[in-house]
C-alpha cells in the first residue's frame, strides 16, 4: 500500500483493533452496514478507528481517535 487510498471507514465502540488482529464483532449502525458493504464491493479493505465517547450514536471526525488500522474483511455474516 504505497498510495494514498479512500477506505469506508468504521467507527467502533469499546473496541480497539492492532495490525495482524484476527476478530469477529458485530455491526448494527447502519452507517457501519454501509461501511461494510462499500468494502465488501472493492477490495474488502476498511479503515477502522475507535470512537471517544461510545455513548456519541453517530459520531464525526472529533468524536473519533486520529489513528486506525486498515484491515481486510473476510467474511460477513448477515442475519
């Protein structure tokens, strides 16, 4: 990844995702859905960041930490 990229990106509550992390979580924010469904429809990639207050039900760029990982989804399971 040697150029810059546009990645969905997927603000998470109460959970902090390294490089190299194998996890499994739920989404239900559908602006997370949607983050998930941009990803799955390019290259899987997705940039993931904590969010500050997890109470903030829909958080923008000050309720969010300045460092994320990029990460590659690998399976998403509907139900």
């Amino acid at each position: 990844m040697n150029r810059p990229q546009v990645l969905p990106l997927l603000p998470l509550r109460g959970l902090t995702v390294f490089p190299h992390m194998t996890l499994h979580f739920d989404v239900s924010r559908e602006m997370s859905v949607e983050a998930l469904d941009a990803a799955m429809r390019e290259d899987q990639l997705i940039f993931l960041v904590t969010q500050i207050d997890l109470r903030v039900e829909t958080p923008h760029a000050d309720d969010l930490y300045t460092v994320g990982t990029v990460a590659r989804v690998r399976q998403v399971l509907k139900v």
